[in-house]
C-alpha cells in the first residue's frame, strides 16, 4: 500500500508541475518564471502527499495495533488450567 502511495503522490506531483508549466507558458510567462512556479507546486503538492501518507500509515498501524490487542487478551483454550 506504500508503494501505491508513493506512486500516486509522485504521479500527482509531477502532472501538477506539468499544466503549472503549461498553464504559464500559455500566458507568455518567461521561461524561468514558469519553472520555478512548477516547482514550487510540485513540491507543494510532494509535501501534502507525504503529510497525508504519514497519517494514513499511522492510522493502518493503529488499527493493525488495536486487533492485534484484542486477540491477544482473548482467553485460550486450556489457558486456564
């Protein structure tokens, strides 16, 4: 599910940076302008993917974490004798 993550959010950076790029290109935005203002929004867009990936993980974690804690106070069979 990592992998997929990453690769969303990679995919997502660079299409951002991308139409930030054609966008102002179309505007006869010069040339350095236009690349620094895609880069901003692909960096933008790589931090909110990653912000978002660490509370996503976390929340996998804790869940993963609370049904492993209900199994594990379970009674077992026998455990008793």
């Amino acid at each position: 599910m990592r992998e997929l993550l990453q690769r969303v959010i990679a995919l997502s950076a660079v299409l951002t940076g991308a139409v930030v790029a054609g966008i102002n290109v179309m505007n006869d935005t010069p040339w350095p302008l236009a690349l620094t203002r895609a880069a901003i929004a692909l960096g933008i867009v790589l931090f909110a993917g990653t912000v978002i990936g660490f509370v996503l993980m976390r929340t996998a974690l804790r869940r993963h974490y609370e049904a492993w804690l209900i199994q594990s106070r379970r009674p077992r069979a026998g455990a008793g004798r």
